[in-house]
C-alpha cells in the first residue's frame, strides 16, 4: 500500500472513530479513559498536537469542537454526568492513561 493510500484509509479510520463518539455522548468520557486509557479530550490532544507539529495554528478549544461536534462547555452542559467515588477513584491510576506528546 502506498503512503497516500495509507493516510487516507487512518483519516477515514479516524473520522469513523470521532462519528461513533458523537453518536454516543451517553457515554461518560471517564469510563472510556477508564476502560481503554483515552477519552475524547485525548483525541482533541492529539488531533492539537498534530496541528502542532504540522505548523497549523489550533487552539484546544478548537481541536475539542472537532472531536465533540459542538464547543465543548455545551458539550459538557448537555451530557457528561458527574463521576462517582469510584470512577475518580480508578481515573487515578495512571498507569493505563494515553501518552500525548507534541503539546
């Protein structure tokens, strides 16, 4: 496969991964984190880091639009929930957590 090919099917990947996420705001970023070590906060990271490294100018703000499909404080106003003691309680093992590099 070539390299043009290739990029193309990862941001096809990529956009299939942000859809599903927006389809499914029932889903508490804490327990993706928790369950898979990222969330959509990472995705905006790594979508900003990328934009970084590529010389284009992104706020966070900006990345996490993109991610959330809205701005993300009326994200967070519609649908992220609370965390329970024992969601906080296993977020604060880091161990398993995303590495983001580039910010």
């Amino acid at each position: 496969m070539d390299k043009q090919t290739q990029t193309e099917l990862e941001a096809a990947a990529f956009r299939g991964l942000v859809a599903h996420l927006q389809n499914r705001s029932d889903v508490q970023n804490i327990d993706i984190m928790n369950l898979a070590g990222f969330c959509r906060n990472c995705l905006a990271k790594w979508y900003k880091a990328a934009a970084n490294e590529k010389g284009v100018e992104l706020s966070m703000d900006e990345a996490k639009e993109v991610i959330y499909g809205m701005p993300y404080d009326e994200y967070k106003a519609k649908h992220q929930e609370k965390a329970s003691a024992e969601q906080l309680e296993k977020f604060a093992d880091t161990s398993g957590h995303a590495v983001i590099e580039g910010l």
